[in-house]
C-alpha cells in the first residue's frame, strides 16, 4: 500500500501509480489519517472531463 500526502498533485500522484505498477494510492492527511482513495479510473476521469 503506497500513500501520498493531500498536497500531491495528480500528476506527481499517477507517477507514483506507474513507478509501483498498482492502482490506487491511500491519500492522507498530515497526521497518516484517510482522507481519500484514488484509482487509475479517477486520474482518467479528470483527464477526460477537464480537456
């Protein structure tokens, strides 16, 4: 399980994604809590719904 911190950008995000060779990443607040999971599926919906 890889995490990254709620200031990651996306694209910093998915290339963590790509390097592990998974599909989501845990994101999480400053003290290790859960905020949020992200997919591979929501990288793609923000690519195709923002251009």
């Amino acid at each position: 399980m890889h995490t990254v911190g709620v200031d990651t950008l996306l694209r910093n995000a998915g290339g963590t994604m790509l390097k592990h060779d998974i599909r989501s990443v845990i994101i999480v607040d400053d003290t290790n809590r859960l905020e949020e999971n992200l997919t591979a599926t929501d990288l793609i919906r923000v690519v195709t719904e923002c251009c």
